[in-house]
C-alpha cells in the first residue's frame, strides 16, 4: 500500500512539471520605430453617444503631436495611451473608404507641415470622422468647428478637376494651343502624366494646358492629368506595439487623374485628273468637293488646268466626295457622287474618264404620197443608202481631224421588216445620205444633208432623224366600150363600168376584198380613162354593162412598169347576155346544203310557161338536187338548168320536198341578168347565176305543269330540270349527222347548270326541239332540281314525236308533275358521357318528340332499343320546328337534361335522309367507404390522439367540374355530428378513384363501447356557393350517409397494456429467480404533463422472477415510473429508476424491460487524446489534480 501511495505521488509530480513545460508561449516580434510625442497642452474630454468606442464608452486628456522615425503621424486609437520610444511595427493601413477620406483630407491641408498644434486639433477631427459617435464634452480649442469646414473646403478646393475650354475639341498637326480653366481648380497646381504619341503638353499658371501635336496616325490625341500631391504618393502605413495606441501616416498610393481627348486634324490633299476617253487631258473641267454625300457642306469648286489636273489641299483626313458639275463640248458629264478617303499627310490621286457625246443619223423610207405603205406592187425595200462626212470632222479637245470630207460611215439597206435604217455612234460633224440603189417601182432620192452638233454636257447621244421620200412610177389605161357581133355594126356602150384592181391582191383575198384603185364609166361615146395608177400589175374587171342583155367582157390585165409610162388604150366588145340556172336547196335555220335526201324543181318563165330544155334527144322539164339531176344519182343539194336561160324573170316550184323538211311556204324567183348579185363564172367562163331556196323543218316542243304537296301562299316555288335525248340518235334532215346521240344531255344554254327552270306561273315550257328525219323522237325530263323542303322526282319523263305530214310547223307534247314534301329520320344514339361508347344492353331510357309544322302540334314518345341503344322518329316534315329530350333513364345514368331543339330547313345535317343525334348520359356518381384507425384498425383505443382515415372510393364522377367534400362523423348512439370537415377546389382527373380523408380525434373524446359513422357529401363547388350565399342547405352532387354500414362504422375500445419488469443479475446478466426470498416489488408512478395521477405496486414471482403490471388506457398517461421498493435477498436495494413513454409498448401493447442488482462497485477513469499544446497542459494538469484527489481519499478511507 506505500509503494502504491509512492508511485501516486510520484505520478503527480511528473505531470504537474510536463504540464508547465507545455505552458503556451508566444514568440516576441521584431521592434522597429521610434515614437516621439509633443503634448500641446489642449485638453479634451469625449463620451460615446452610443455603444462604446473601442471598447470604452468616454476618456479624457490632452492632444499631443506625433512623429514616428521623424515622419507625422496621426493617432487612430482614441481609447488607448501612446507609449513614447522604439518598438512599434509598420504596415501597410487596411485600405477602406473612410481611410481613403483621411487620406485625402490630410494631404489637401498637408498634414505634414502643420503646426503641432494645429495638427492635435486634426488628429481629434480625425478621431471624429474614424467614429461617428465620439462627441466632445470638452475640446479646448476655439473655433472647431470653423477650422473642421475650412480643412473640409481645402480638400474641396484641393481636389476638384479642372475644367477646360476646349472650344471646338480639335488640333491640327503642328498647332500649338493653350486651354484655359473655366472653373475654380485654377489655385491647386496638377500635373501632366501622359500623352498621345508625339504630343506634348505641360501645365502652366493657374493649371493653364498647353499642347502641341505632331501625331499623324490617331484619329483622337490624349493627354492624361494627375492631381500634384507631392511627397504624399505611397501607401499609408499603420504602426502598432502592444499596450500602445495605434498610429498611421498618411499618403495616397494612387492620385486623381483626369483624361482631355481631343480631335487630331490631320490634312491630306487630293489631285483629280481628267481625261476623255482617248486619254486626252481634258482642262476647263469643274469639280464640286464636300464633306458629306448630300453636298451640303461643301469644301468648294476646283476646275482643272491645261493639263487636265487639279491639286485641293488641306483636306481633312475624312471621307470626302467628289461631283463633276461642268465639262467643255464634247464631253458628257458624270454627275456621279464619288466618295474618296483623305489620308493625312498624302495626296490621293483619282482619274476620272469622261464618255464623248456621239451621234446618231436615222433614216426613215417612205413613200412621199401613202408614208410607210407602197402603192401598187412597188415596194420600198430593199432599198441602199451610203453615209459621208460632209466635211472634215475635227476633235475639239485635241484639234485633230478625225474624219476626213467625202469619208463613207458605211452602207444600210432597208428591208420588209425595218424601213428605218441607223448610223450610230457617230463624231459631230455634218454629213450626207446618199440612196445608192433605189427599190422597185421607185425613183431614186436627192442626196440628204445632215448636221450633228454638241447639244449641252447631260446629252449623250445627238439624235437626228431625215425622211426619204420617194416617188413612185405611174401610168394611165383608157377603154373604148363597144358591142355587136364581130361581122356587124359595132355599137358605142354607154354606162358600162369597170374596176382596176392589183392582180397580186385578188390573188390574196379575191375580188370581193380586194382593193378598188379605180372605178371607170363609159361616156356617150363608149370611152373612159382613168386616173394616174402606181406601178404593179392590175385586173380590169367589166363589173356593169350598159345593156342588161349583154354579157360583161372578160377581165384585162393593165401593167405599170416604167418611169413616165405613156397612155394604153384599149377597145372592148360585149355579146348578148344569156346564163346558167343553179338551185341550191338548203335548210332554212343553219343555212346549211340539204344533202340528206334530194328536192325536184320545175321553172316557169314569165309568160308561165314551163322551161323545157332539148338536149340530144332528151328534153328535160325537171331539175333534181343530184349530181347530175337523175333521182338515182348522189345528192348534192345543188340541181342546173342543162341550157342556159336567156335574160328574164322566172319562177321556181318545188314538186319534191326532201324528207324531214316542209314544204315550202314562199315562191322562189330567179333573175337572169347580167348585173345579178348571184352572178359567177364556172370553169369554163361560162356565168352562172344561183338562187338559194330554203325548207324549214318541223319542230318538237315540251310542256310541263308543276305542282307541290301541302303548298303554301308566301312560298316560292321553283324546279329544274335535265333534258336528254331518251330514244335513238336524232338525225339532221339536212345531212343525216346526229344532232343528239342515244341518252345525250341536252343542255339549256340560257342557264349556268344547263337545266331547264319552271317559271312563276310553275310551267315549263321547251320548244324549237328537233325531230328525228327517221323513225320516232323521244325527249326524257328529269328533275334536278326542286324547291327547298321538297324531294326530287324520281320518275323520268317522257315525250314521243314523229314528222306526219309536211305542213305541221310544231308537235307539241304536254304533262303534269307534283312533288312531295322531304321528310327526315331522327336518329338518337344513347353515349355514355365518360367512355363515349354507345350504350347497349340496358332497359329504361325513353325519348320525346314535340314539334310544330304548318300550325299544328305534333308530338310522339319512343323507348331506346337495349340492343342497338338506338331510337328513330321517322318521316319528320320539312319546315317543322321542335325538340327531343329525354324523359326516362334507369337509375345507373342520370337523367339528361340537354334538349336537342331542331329546325328542319335547308341547313339541316342529313336533310331528306337519317339525321344523328347523340344523347350524352352520365353515369350516376356513388360514394363508397371504408373508415379506419391505425393500419386499417376498426376498433381503436379512445384514450389517446388518433388518426382516422375515411377511405372515400368514387366512381363515374364528372371530372370537368370543381368539387366541395364535405365528411361528417356521427355518433351512432346520438346520431348527432361530432365532426365536420370541409375540403375545396377539388378536382377529378378520372372518373374513378380513391381519396383518402384524414380526421384527428383527440383523446376522451368518445368512451368505451361507443361507435362513430362517416357520411360523405360531394358537392359541385358553384352550387356549394351560391347556396351559402342565399343561405339555403346546398344540394349534394352525390353522397353517401348509412347509420348501420359497418364499412362506415368504427368502434371505440381502451387497450389493456402490460408491462413486464424481468429481474437480472447485474454480473451475470441472469434472471434472479428461484424461491420466495427472490421476489421482488416494484413501485408504479403514472404520469400526463409531468403530473403524477395515479400509482401502484407489482410483485414478481418467484418462478419467474418477472412482475407484471396490467393497466387499460393507454392515452390517459404520458410515461411510467418503475421504482424498485423491496429488493430480493442478498441484493442491494437499487436505486435506479427506469422510465418507460407509452410509445415504448409495442403494437400489441406489451413492453418488457429489466431491472439489475448488483452488491459489488464499479470506477472507470477517463480516456483522454489532444494533440494541441495548450490541450496537452491542461490534460495533464487536470491528470495530476485528479491523481491528488485520490490520494486523499485513500487516506481518508484507511483513517474509516
């Protein structure tokens, strides 16, 4: 036991010695700086406002002066005594903004040079500005305040930049200017610190700027300004030692600068050379030149010399541009703005080459008396002509020839498409046009001077135009007129008539479109002239003779071919007149040749008599329309007399009418006379007069009378319809071609649609229909169109013709046709609202029918058929205006309350045929639930806080609406409502589902054996509200409220608990059991808010040792207390006390804890670790006290 005592004691030493040998020490720093401090005899005294200053709420003495190392310094520290001598370190002084106002403050009123008294009383202004809520109770120094603005005006004034009159901004190269200062900041000096390249600048009294630029490369100069601070440029430093006040010189590292940018006038110069485009220099040349493209600001007019050069200095080096506004003859201007850079200190060289004005002959053939047309058969092409210069053609800007006199320019020919020939791109001069070779029929044209001159400097091209007008040749053609046969006497024609036109022209166009160039007439003596005729070859036709019984002569020819042609005569003889007959049959309205069937003629003469005609030993008294007038052979509509008929007046019958014709309803004449209109020659020159007889054809016409169901006197009505041919072809009578082929629509050409329409008077009538030359016509109408709310008739109708006789002009063919008003089907579909499946195989849903139509009421129920979930109400009039609902619905759809109101008129769906109409039906919403406690539990216990769920399963809710829940519990035993809550805005995103209701029931809020039921409410949100507001009981969308669902029902029933307290060794960890003197008792205290309620005790068996505690309730308490109170034997009485929060019981409400006896002791000492010095100190320390105490406490036990 003394060894023991000796090594404690021992320990301890050793650990109070190592603990001081780890005493934490710090390293001394180096000292530098001196202190010196000169008191100024001013007292002073300050408090703090508010808060503390550097810790210290007031202090008081007197304002000392202070230079560390013979530099001024400023005491920063007003809390703290300086401490005179060496040792204070230097730093650099944290920069901030109040630092920086010091700073700038101390350097205007330079510090430095105070006075030591003055600069006492600025070290207490200084301390005021370092902390705003020092105030001076006492401050011996008169006028503070006044000195405080006056330091603060010296910094204003120190430190304002100065502001210069710059005037224009601008500096030319090699200019020097002085700027003066147009404000205050004239007494505080500043100093240059940079320029521009080749700048130079100082500053002179009262801040004056003086600079000079020679900087030929910067748009811009520069000159860069800094506030003259002297000495004070550096950073300021902080001195510090320990105990003692701290202090700081101040200084500035950087000072204020301030830039003056001014514009660097650099000059170029630009040299303009003019030439033509022979690279001529041209002089007299003027130029405008301006600085901005509108040439506005304009630099002024340069003219170039003889050379053709001008040179325009001091330009600014800038873009300038550059327009030509006069040039000399015979040049064009160009009046083309032209920008060109100025670069400084160069000369920009632009050539410019001007175009030459250029001139341009036109010459245009024509005939001098008719312009562009030729007469006759002269033409005015081709015809040649040559260019010469008329003199010699000189350049006015190099004075040379350019074109001798008598040079050709070149040769053009006129053709049929250009009679305007061209020489361009002449020199000016005067020239002639000389015709080379003259067109055909033509003489030929004087030489044509011609004289192009410059006009002004904005007309590129002289344009001169000369016409050459030519002369045609022309002749003159005289008749002698006479008649008789060539043995007898040889009578003089009067009146005969002839017409002189161009042979080439009635070779083109015949005679009748030809051109007449003269008409001639015979004289007393036969004779006629006529006037001059331009050259070409002409026909003389003899168009009327004096005589009508004598034939005309046959046509000459007359020709011009020569210049100043002489007079022609010529003498003509007529015989006597005498022609063929030609009956041509055609058809009255086309006007065309009837070549289907053949007409036969016969010919009266005017005495009456029937024309006979002897040929060889035939002799003919009938004409037919075949080739060669025999019925046999083929038809050409055409029949001649075989002889011809002497001058006269006849008649024509026809004995014959071709089939499908009429007969005809008029006497032809024929007129056999020279001067007939129908008069013309055949192959052989014989003459030929021909008389056109024309048959009508019979026609077929349609009537049709429309009449309509149910009519009504403010309707109008209208139909129309399609007409074809319903039978076989229909053959023309004219040629036998189809007219309209087997089944051919007939179109209207007075309609759009091609339809036939009833008029007002509901008729419909179609004529001038032609029928068939073979077998029976047949039209067929069809009605395409009908008056709305009517349908179309179906059937076709048909109309039969056929020719019966010759004389019949139209075979008309009549009907009568009704309409029947159009009726529609409605057909109703049941849809389900939410799958939009039709719903079938369900019984219950009923339909009906109300409308109104031509003023009477109608109405009509129908069941939806379950197997096509279907209804129709039929044949429904048009015009008739109702509705459709649902009356009936089985009680798994809610009943529909949409009314389908309907008009049938023209834009009804499916007018005249099945029209569907969907009925949506929403299935009835239910409400069903499940309510229970804690993992699904129906009985819970009513003593503590518990967590109702009311599980809500819905189904077929709409989910286009927003929703108000409304859960209600009730007391089964009271029916009356315990708990309300209400949940807004709900939305449904499915028709199905599940929501869940949370409801907190706190404890004792219901005993024992009493049940609870939920009722669930679900309201449309918009009715929810509006009925709050009329303070009405809302209508619920659908709910769910059943006394006796067990579903909805939940029990309440306090749990029994039980606590077992199981016995244990502490050693050995083993249950003390065994026999009676091993029971133990337990003491329980029950606790709710840390207020004790109830208690009890409890006994362990022996068997088992475990004591067992049983208690109902488990929210009436808080926690349990287990006190041990009789120990078993041989076991110290414990005095732990183990406490057990009811959350501790598991889910089956037991708990089991163990409670331990133990007879022997147990220590345990601390672990201890640090591996920092000052831990490591007090670790020890604490080791070696702690080992103290224990030494006096085995001693104090020994001594027991």
């Amino acid at each position: 036991m003394k060894l023991k005592k000796k090594i404690y004691g021992l320990l301890v030493i050793l650990f109070g010695f190592s603990s001081l040998a780890f005493y934490p020490n710090n390293q001394a720093r180096a000292q530098t700086g001196h202190l010196s401090e000169l008191s100024t005899g001013i007292a002073y005294a300050w408090e703090a406002s508010s808060g503390n200053v550097n810790g210290m709420t007031a202090s008081w003495g007197t304002l000392h002066a202070y230079t560390i190392d013979g530099q001024r310094a400023l005491c920063i520290d007003p809390a703290a005594q300086t401490i005179p001598g060496p040792g204070y370190q230097a730093a650099s002084l944290p920069s901030s903004d109040v630092q920086t106002r010091i700073s700038r403050l101390a350097i205007a009123n330079q510090y430095a040079s105070m006075s030591n008294e003055e600069v006492a009383v600025f070290n207490a202004y200084v301390w005021k500005i370092l902390h705003p809520n020092l105030a001076y109770s006492k401050l011996n120094y008169a006028n503070f305040a006044n000195k405080v603005s006056q330091w603060e005006a010296t910094a204003n004034a120190f430190w304002q930049r100065p502001s210069y009159q710059l005037g224009d901004g601008t500096i030319k190269v090699n200019e020097q200017k002085t700027f003066q200062v147009n404000n205050n900041a004239k007494q505080y000096k500043w100093k240059v610190l940079s320029t521009s390249n080749q700048v130079q600048a100082s500053i002179g009294e009262q801040n004056t700027l003086s600079v000079k630029s020679n900087n030929i490369t910067d748009d811009n100069i520069t000159i860069t300004l800094e506030k003259d601070i002297g000495n004070y440029k550096g950073g300021a430093t902080i001195f510090t030692k320990s105990g003692s006040q701290t202090l700081a010189s101040y200084r500035l590292q950087q000072s204020d600068t301030m830039q003056i940018t001014l514009k660097n006038i650099r000059y170029g110069a630009l040299e303009i050379s003019k030439v033509d485009e022979r690279q001529s220099p041209v002089p007299n040349v003027s130029f405008l030149v301006a600085y901005d493209l509108q040439m506005q600001n304009v630099i002024g007019t340069f003219t170039t010399g003889e050379n053709g050069k001008v040179l325009i200095k001091d330009l600014l080096p800038q873009t300038v541009y550059v327009q030509e506004v006069a040039v000399v003859a015979p040049l064009i201007i160009d009046d083309t703005i032209v920008p060109m850079h100025i670069e400084p200190n160069k000369t920009l060289s632009y050539k410019m080459n001007n175009k030459r004005v250029t001139g341009s002959i036109s010459l245009l053939k024509q005939d001098a008396v008719t312009g562009s047309t030729s007469q006759g058969d002269a033409l005015l092409y081709p015809a040649t002509y040559e260019g010469f210069a008329n003199e010699d053609i000189i350049d006015p800007i190099s004075k040379q020839v350019l074109l001798p006199k008598d040079a050709s320019i070149g040769q053009q020919t006129t053709s049929q498409d250009q009679l305007q020939l061209q020489w361009s791109g002449l020199e000016l001069g005067n020239y002639r046009i000389e015709e080379i070779q003259p067109p055909l029929g033509y003489s030929k044209e004087k030489p044509l001077l011609v004289s192009l001159s410059y006009e002004n400097q904005h007309t590129a091209t002289v344009n001169r135009q000369v016409t050459s007008n030519e002369k045609v040749y022309e002749g003159e053609l005289a008749i002698y007129k006479v008649w008789g046969n060539l043995s007898g006497l040889q009578l003089k024609e009067e009146k005969a008539e002839f017409v002189i036109q161009l042979a080439s022209e009635v070779a083109n166009v015949g005679k009748a479109q030809a051109k007449v160039y003269d008409r001639l007439v015979t004289n007393s003596d036969g004779y006629a002239k006529s006037k001059p005729l331009p050259f070409g070859t002409y026909l003389v036709t003899n168009t009327k003779t004096g005589n009508l019984n004598l034939h005309k002569a046959p046509d000459m020819t007359f020709v011009v071919k020569d210049e100043n042609q002489a007079l022609q005569t010529y003498i003509v003889r007529n015989n006597q007149f005498e022609a063929y007959a030609k009956l041509v049959k055609k058809d009255a309205d086309s006007k065309q040749i009837v070549t289907f069937s053949e007409a036969t003629f016969k010919i009266k003469d005017a005495q009456g008599n029937y024309i006979k005609q002897q040929v060889g030993q035939n002799i003919y008294d009938t004409f037919t329309t075949t080739k060669d007038g025999h019925i046999q052979s083929a038809i050409t509509g055409e029949a001649y007399t075989y002889l011809k008929l002497p001058y006269g007046t006849y008649t024509i019958e026809e004995i014959k009418v071709p089939k499908g014709m009429l007969a005809l309803d008029y006497t032809p004449t024929l007129e056999i006379s020279s001067d007939s209109e129908y008069l013309e020659s055949d192959a052989q020159g014989n003459s030929v007069i021909t008389l056109e007889i024309f048959n009508k054809q019979p026609k077929a016409a349609i009537k049709l009378e429309k009449t309509w169901e149910a009519p009504t006197e403010t309707s109008t009505y209208i139909a129309g319809f399609e007409l074809r041919n319903a039978g076989k072809d229909i053959l023309s009578p004219v040629d036998g071609s189809i007219i309209y082929k087997s089944g051919e629509v007939i179109k209207n050409p007075a309609t759009e649609d091609g339809y036939f329409y009833t008029d007002q008077s509901q008729q419909l009538q179609i004529d001038q229909l032609p029928i068939s030359v073979n077998g029976t016509t047949t039209y067929g109408l069809q009605e395409k169109v009908t008056t709305t709310g009517y349908e179309l008739a179906q059937e076709e109708l048909l109309f039969h013709f056929k020719q019966e006789d010759q004389t019949q002009q139209v075979y008309q063919k009549q009907r009568t046709l009704e309409n029947k008003v159009l009726r529609t089907d409605l057909m109703v579909e049941k849809i389900d609202a939410y799958t939009n499946e039709r719903i079938k195989d369900l019984d219950g849903f009923t339909f009906a029918i109300n409308y109104r139509w031509q003023e009477k009421d109608y109405h009509e129920e129908q069941d939806i058929d379950p197997k096509t979930g279907t209804l129709t109400f039929t044949d429904i009039p048009y015009g008739a205006v109702g509705e459709i609902y649902e009356s009936k619905c089985p009680e798994s759809y809610l009943l529909s309350t949409e009314r389908y109101t309907f008009t049938i008129d023209e834009t009804f769906d499916q007018l005249g045929a099945v029209h569907q109409i969907s009925y949506l039906n929403v299935p009835t919403p239910t409400l069903h639930t499940f309510a229970h406690g804690d993992k699904e539990a129906k009985t819970i216990d009513p003593t503590v806080d518990n967590l109702v769920v009311d599980e809500i399963m819905y189904t077929n809710i709409d989910t286009n609406d927003t929703y108000v829940l409304e859960t209600k519990i009730i007391n089964r035993e009271s029916e009356e409502c315990v708990k309300k809550l209400v949940q807004n805005d709900l939305i449904f995103e499915d028709h199905d589902g599940l929501l869940e209701v949370e409801h907190l029931i706190e404890a004792n809020t219901f005993t024992d054996q009493e049940s609870i039921v939920f009722y669930e409410y679900l309201y449309r949100q918009d009715d929810y509200i509006n009925a709050q507001n009329s303070e009405e009981d809302p209508i619920a969308y659908v709910k769910h409220e059943d006394l006796y669902d067990p579903k909805q029902t939940i029990t309440f029933e306090a749990f029994e608990h039980i606590l077992h307290v199981e016995k244990r060794d502490l050693h050995s960890n083993e249950p003390i059991k065994g026999d009676k003197t091993k029971e133990v008792i337990f003491e329980a205290r029950f606790f709710k808010d840390d207020m004790l309620v109830f208690q009890d005790q409890f006994a362990s068996t022996s068997a088992t040792g475990v004591a067992t505690l049983t208690f109902k309730g488990g929210g009436t308490y808080d926690a349990i207390e287990i006190k041990e109170v009789d120990a078993p034997k041989g076991y110290q009485l414990s005095d732990e006390i183990i406490k057990i929060q009811m959350d501790d019981f598991d889910e089956d409400h037991v708990y089991t804890i163990h409670y331990f006896n133990a007879l022997l002791e147990s220590a345990m000492l601390p672990a201890t670790g640090d591996s920092n010095l000052t831990s490591v100190f007090i670790l020890l320390l604490c080791s070696s006290i702690g080992g103290g105490l224990v030494l006096l406490r085995r001693k104090y036990r020994e001594k027991s």
